[in-house]
C-alpha cells in the first residue's frame, strides 16, 4: 500500500505523517492487490479537515472529515475509508455471486 500524504497550507509532521499510516494501515488487510491512498490534510478553521482518495481495483473511492483537531478528523476519515471499502467490497462480490435456478426464471 501507498500512502501520500500533503497538506493545504499546512507542514505535514512527521508526527502526523505517521500517525496517517497507522490509521490507514488496516485498510491493506481488506486487498490482496496494492492500492494507493492520496491524504490531504488542511485547516478551514474552526474545523480541521482530512481528505482522502483511495484507488483501489476497479474504482476510486473518496471520502471526507472534519474534526476539531486533525488527529480527530485523521480517525473519522480512516473509520469512512473502512466503511466504503467494505461496501465496495460486498458490492464486489455480490455482482460475482452464482444465482440459483430460482433467480433466472
């Protein structure tokens, strides 16, 4: 998995960087197939927000939040990504599941 992380008028931390990798490490687990993840951080005060495309087989997913500090937001962006991801996942293999005979009449 590939992870870039950038700010919008912010010093992306070391600290911050990983603490982003930390956060999006376990969205590996869910591909066996690398994907990329492009992470923007940005202040639009009072809110803090963290954005995040990640590039999976077949589709880009995209998602977004905003926390009162950017660890806050840095957690909600990774707990979408792994909900989008699972989705995208059932949708997967629901369009790959067998139909039984009773479907196709």
């Amino acid at each position: 998995m590939r992870i870039e992380t950038y700010g919008q008028q912010l010093e992306i931390t070391p600290a911050l960087q990983e603490y982003v990798e930390s956060k999006l490490k376990r969205l590996d687990r869910h591909f066996d197939q690398p994907i990329e993840v492009r992470v923007q951080l940005a202040v639009a005060k009072p809110d803090h927000r963290a954005e995040a495309t990640v590039t999976v087989p077949g589709k880009t997913l995209h998602a977004d939040a905003a926390g009162e500090n950017m660890y806050a937001a840095i957690d909600v962006l990774a707990d979408k990504l792994n909900r989008l991801i699972l989705k995208h996942k059932e949708k997967q293999q629901d369009r790959y599941a067998p139909r039984a005979v009773s479907d196709a009449l």
